[in-house]
C-alpha cells in the first residue's frame, strides 16, 4: 500500500477530474484503473484512484522516482494521442499538479506515515489553494504547522499539504491540502463548526490562510483503487 511521508523525496503528482453526470464518474473510474493496472513506466511507483463524493470527479494520488520520468510519460504517443482525448471526453476539466509533500501530520499512532488505498477505508478531503509565488511559503506554513490543534478534532487521522512546483490546467502557483477522516460526518462537523467554536489557534491559521490564498476549490472523495510497482 503506497504511504506518504515528510522524508519522501519523490515527486507526487495529483489529477483532478472533474465531470457533470455520476455515470461519467463511473467512465473516468474504469479508464484510471486500466491505465493504473497495466503501468510500466519507467520511474512510475504508485497510483492511487480516488472517486468523488460531494461532487463528480476523479482524483489520482500518483508517486513518481522524479520529473524527467514524468515528463517522458507525458511526451509519449500512448499519453499524447489516447490518454488524453479519452478523458478529455468525459471531463469538464483536467489539472495535472507536481508537488513535492512539505508537511505531515497525523494521529500520535501513525508515527508521522499516511497510508492512502481502499483498505485505509477513509474519508479524504483535498483541496487547492492558488497563491502568489512570493506568498507560498506562508501558506504552507498557516495549512500545514498552523494547523496543529486539528489532532484533537474528532475524526480526525491525518493532513499533508503538497507544495506545488508546476502544472498542467492551473495557473500559477498553488499549495495542495491532503487529509483523510474516519468518515464524512465527522470531516463536515470539523469543516462546518461554528466560529464562535473554533480553537483560537484554529482562528488564527484560518485568516492567515484567507490573507494570502487567492482562491480555493476542493471536493471529498473515498478510494477505490491502488497500485504499486512492487505489487
């Protein structure tokens, strides 16, 4: 099972789908998991399918040895002539994001590793934030150490926040937010908590956020499908 950690030093790609209907959900799905089984690209590690739950969509957690192997993914035939037209098709938007992971933070027993596939049965919640260059570096620090307190939400097992390097459909810079919960309850009552409830150190990470990203989208999602080189 492909895990996450700070002493990761590969490059994490996420791609986010989006699509208007469930049933294109459900073509997006079956397209990933062909791809994701039969991968053999050189420097490819893992591939972890994730299905949408507030909304359509698809997200791909996606573990790479390093960009030149990525890129030599992308210049090829099979990415450039089928892949791409296929999902082009089903979607109403398509971002491929490169990150490096820059933050990890879990529950005292998981010792500082997330462990992302079906198994983990969890509720996952990713966000991206867009942010000027210059501002990036405060982001990351107001998402992922300003966060803290988040150990003690109930529910709550793990958040990873991805800086991001470059990408394919967003412009300009972006910070992503990675967290897992026991369930969808527990993520919305944390989401949906009142302000005059919110801890102070919670308040105080919040308008940090809010005074430098420039917006924010997200979606929930639970995985359905993972794969390693290993395996």
């Amino acid at each position: 099972m492909p895990t996450i950690s700070i002493e990761d030093k590969h490059l994490t790609v996420l791609n986010l789908f989006t699509t208007d209907a469930p049933e294109k959900q459900d073509s997006l799905i079956q397209e990933m998991t062909k791809i994701v089984d039969a991968a053999t690209y050189e420097g490819w590690m893992s591939s972890t399918v994730h299905a949408g739950v507030d909304s359509p969509g698809t997200a791909n957690f996606i573990q790479w040895r390093s960009g030149e192997d990525l890129e030599k993914r992308y210049a090829g035939e099979e990415f450039k002539h089928r892949t791409l037209p296929v999902f082009g098709e089903i979607t109403t938007s398509i971002r491929l994001l490169q990150n490096e992971v820059a933050h990890v933070l879990t529950q005292p027993s998981q010792g500082g590793v997330v462990e992302i596939g079906p198994d983990v049965d969890a509720h996952t919640a990713i966000a991206v934030f867009s942010v000027a260059e210059e501002n990036q570096a405060e982001l990351i620090d107001a998402l992922g150490n300003g966060q803290a307190g988040i150990v003690d939400a109930p529910g709550f097992r793990s958040l990873v926040i991805l800086k991001g390097l470059r990408a394919r459909g967003l412009e300009g810079s972006f910070v992503v937010s990675y967290s897992q919960w026991d369930s969808k309850e527990a993520y919305d009552a944390h989401r949906n908590l009142p302000e005059e409830k919110l801890p102070e150190g919670r308040k105080k990470a919040e308008a940090r956020v809010n005074a430098v990203a420039t917006s924010v989208d997200g979606n929930t999602y639970r995985v359905v499908h993972t794969r390693s080189a290993a395996a």
